[in-house]
C-alpha cells in the first residue's frame, strides 16, 4: 500500500492533532523535513525543521485574507505517515513562518515553515541557582524548566489576559512540564553554572553540560526532549535494520575522522571566603521618586573578573548600601526609605528589587555591594593525549575539547583517552546513506535516531553498523515519491567495554 502522510495543525492547542479541520493534508504538494544533529559526534542537535508546500487558490493559507487558517506563529504543526497498518509520527514542530505566493496568475501555492523547541532553547537566556555535585540530567531538566517553552497543551491551562485560557475555576491550572525522557548521567559535575555571568543562551548551557557528560540531547519525532548517557550507544549492540547492497546511495570516504592527539581544557575551581565582596557600585545611582525597579548584578571579584557565588547575603541597610539626596553623600541620609532586597540569587548573578518610598529622587550612594561566599574559577587546565604512532604513521590530527563544566583532570584524561581510542586508526566510514520507499518503505518509516543499523556495500568492501544521527526526507508527486536520507555515526561497540557489560580483552578498550 503507498504511503499517506497527514499534514495536522493543533488549532485548538488541545494536545492532539485529530479534531475537525485541523489536517491539512488535501492541499499539501510536497513536504521537507529534518531532525538530528548537525555532523557525527556532536552533543546537541541542529534546528529541527520542516517546509510543506500547499495548493492556495482558496487563500486558506494567507493568513490576511479573508476566511484563511489561524497559522499563526508558535502553533504546534505534526506530519504523521499511515502505510496500511500503522500510524508513525514522523515530525513535530512549530509554525515559525507562512508565505503565500503573491498575484492571481502566478502558483498560487503557500511554504508553511515549521521549527524544534532548538530555536526557543537558542534565543532564551538562562541562568541557574547552584549547580553543586550535580549529573547532567538533572542540570538539564533545570534549564528545561527555566526556559519559557511553548507547551504542547494550553487548552485548559491559565495564560493570563488571554480569552479562553484566564477563567478562574474553569482553565486555572498551571501548563505542567516540557514534555521529557533524560537518562541518568554518567558524571557528578562539582558546579555548573557559575561561569554563565548574567545568562547565556539555554542552547549554549546544554552545549556545555552535555559535551561535558560526552552524551546527546535532541528532540524526537514527537517534539519531546530527550537525553541519552554516554553508555546509551554503547549498550546499544543490536541492529534493527540491515542493507545489505541496497541502499539508493552511499557517501563513504577512508581516514577522513584520524586523530590521534586529543586536548581536553577544563576549569579547576576554588571556594573564597564567607563573606566576601561579590558585587561593588563605584558610583551614586539616581534612584526616581516612588519607584521600584530590578537589577542585575554579576559577581565579580576584585579585579573584575566573573566568579561565581555559593551563597550570597541579603543586602543589609546602612551596611551595604546608604541612601542620600545629594550625590556626594552631602545631602540628608535617606537610607531609611529605599531598599534593596535581594530577590533571586543564581549561580553566575543575582537580581536585586531596588524601591524607594521617598517623595523625590534620591541616590544609592558609590560602595553599593553584596556579599557572599564566591566561587573563583582558577586557570584553565589542559590535558593532552597522544598516540604517537598514529602521529608518525598519518601525520599531526588535532582534536580540541574545552569543557567548564569538568573541574577534574582525572576525568579530563579519561575523555582524552575515550575520544582518542574512538578515532586514533583510519578506517571505511559511511557519513550518510539515502534510501527510497520503493525499496525500504517500512524502514524509512520506523526507523529514527541514535537507531542502530549495519550497512554492507561490496564495491568499497565496507560491512560496518552505525547509528542514525539525523533523518532528513523529502516527499512529492503527490506522495509518489519519498526519499530519505539518514546522516551516520559509526558505532563502534566491538572496540569499548563497560564493567559489568562485558569481558576485557585484545579487542576492547575501557570506557569510562
């Protein structure tokens, strides 16, 4: 049976794509759409997306004209396949932009444009309370709840000022969390976080945290957030798909990935003592007449370099901060009428609640400060390791790591060690495959990432498993043709061992 795909916008944002006038599907031309990351070993996943491309002689798909579709901006949009037996969700994103084509004799066709939760996590700025002693799930759920994500659902849930979602006793209830599967961490991180001054995007934090593990973090077909350890793919030994001289295409190069020098720069830290300046003004600041307002401090120490704080005190009156009507401290002190509260303190800075009840401006006066215990970063440490025999035999290939969230270098060398073990000998790699249904519709379907396949091609002699890192598809002629195209990563399980997984011999190499 030929493969139907289903086209779905959650209009009603109820959390599911079924309800009347939702799917859009008898309109669709053609459809695009990519998940995974970016290139083989990466930590963190690329933007995902999707591009569908629709018949618009109706202007259903014109957001201005009359009698067109809610696609508005942040929608949840879904592409699902049915083959006769099953129903797969194969993207689910959100409409990020729609352009209808112009004029009454040109296509008249509509490009809807959909995106990943990516792009939210990279134009949210984030920082964290205290990281301390942490693994890298539990850093990430943090910063999946510190980001203001679009939820799946809001039908039901409070939005405040919004008609439908504001009615107390009948949609009061909080939105729940991003939907999420994260795997344990392997590692305990000492601190994370206090490196972010006053916020880095969420993007980047992830960045960090999960290179640092030496895991992966992407959202699946369903739009989900997942993260996986770095024992997933090496626990991962079966494969579920085998192309044995089958494949459409196959992009394969020898000794394209040797490296066999690995430095690995990490952040050793030290704790200051209880009470130490964390933050300083050198200048009055004009505080207006009844007001209150939000800063942001970020920690400092006394050469102005960042650290971070373990703990910080509530600014005392009189002692941390004095308030007077002149600039210079002349005037009358009135300490009495403003305050300074201290009203969240992360990691990296704090945000202060500045109010003055005095009927006129006043000034904070210069020597305005917090205290606190800081955490100083020291000087970056680099560990390197060598295979000095691949370096003679294939020439110098570098490969560079530089992770703040290890403080320790007896781990920093055990990641030298692993990468440099995974990639220190040329080998055959495959860096991406393409398949069409008329062959492998069923695998094309089922088949997603960090999947594990084994791929067989007698020209280059290649037979070697792999992992799927990224899909990519392509749908038109009114469906009739499909063609996907599956960005690898070698897998590699015969070359590591994990204690209490297998028996250590001549052909294993310990993972940490």
């Amino acid at each position: 049976m030929a493969i139907t795909y289903t086209v779905a916008v959650d209009f009603n944002d109820d959390g599911d794509f079924v309800d009347l006038g939702e799917a859009l599907s008898a309109d669709v031309v053609a459809l695009k759409w990519r998940l995974g990351l970016a290139a083989p070993y990466d930590s963190v996943a690329a933007l995902s997306w999707a591009q569908i491309s629709l018949y618009n002689v109706s202007q259903r798909y014109a957001p201005e004209a009359a009698g067109a579709l809610a696609l508005l901006p942040g929608r949840r949009l879904q592409i699902s396949s049915y083959d006769g037996s099953a129903t797969r969700v194969q993207f689910t994103g959100f409409i990020e932009r729609v352009e209808p084509s112009s004029g009454t004799l040109g296509p008249r066709t509509a490009l809807i444009y959909a995106v990943g939760a990516e792009k939210q996590l990279a134009q949210s700025v984030v920082r964290l309370a205290p990281q301390v002693g942490v693994s890298a799930d539990t850093v990430i759920g943090a910063l999946l709840d510190a980001v203001p994500l679009r939820r799946p659902v809001l039908k039901g849930y409070a939005i405040l000022d919004r008609i439908g979602n504001a009615e107390l006793n009948s949609n009061s209830a909080l939105a729940g969390f991003y939907p999420r599967t994260l795997q344990s961490g392997k590692s305990t991180f000492a601190y994370v976080g206090d490196t972010w001054d006053d916020g880095i995007t969420a993007e980047a934090a992830l960045r960090q945290v999960v290179e640092s593990e030496r895991g992966r973090f992407f959202f699946n077909r369903a739009g989900d957030a997942v993260f996986y350890n770095r024992h997933h793919m090496l626990l991962t030994t079966t494969a579920q798909a085998a192309f044995d001289n089958n494949a459409d295409a196959l992009a394969y190069s020898y000794g394209a990935d040797v490296a066999n020098r690995v430095v690995v720069t990490l952040s050793p830290r030290s704790i200051g003592a209880a009470g130490s300046v964390l933050w300083q003004v050198d200048s009055a600041q004009q505080i207006a007449a009844n007001s209150r307002r939000e800063i942001v401090a970020r920690y400092r120490d006394a050469d102005k370099r960042g650290v971070g704080a373990l703990s910080v005190l509530p600014p005392q009156a009189g002692l941390d901060y004095t308030a007077n009507t002149a600039a210079d401290g002349s005037g009358t002190d009135v300490t009495a009428l403003v305050n300074v509260a201290l009203q969240r303190a992360d990691f990296s800075a704090a945000t202060l609640t500045v109010s003055s009840s005095a009927g006129q401006s006043v000034y904070l006066l210069a020597g305005m400060r917090l205290r606190g215990t800081p955490l100083y970063s020291d000087d970056p440490l680099t560990i390197e390791q060598t295979d000095w025999m691949s370096l003679t035999l294939y020439g110098p290939c570098a490969l560079q790591f530089v992770l703040p969230a290890i403080t320790s270098a007896e781990e920093a060398e055990q990641i030298a060690r692993y990468e440099l073990a995974r990639r220190v000998s040329p080998r055959g790699v495959a860096r991406a495959v393409r398949l069409s249904a008329l062959k492998h519709s069923a695998q094309i379907l089922t088949r997603t990432l960090f999947e594990r396949i084994t791929l067989k091609d007698a020209q280059t002699g290649h037979d070697a498993d792999y992992f799927i890192v990224a899909e990519e598809h392509s749908v038109d002629l009114g469906g009739a043709r499909n063609q996907t195209e599956w960005l690898l990563e070698t897998a590699q399980a015969s070359t590591f061992a994990l204690l209490n997984s297998a028996s250590l011999n001549a052909g294993y190499a310990l993972a940490y």
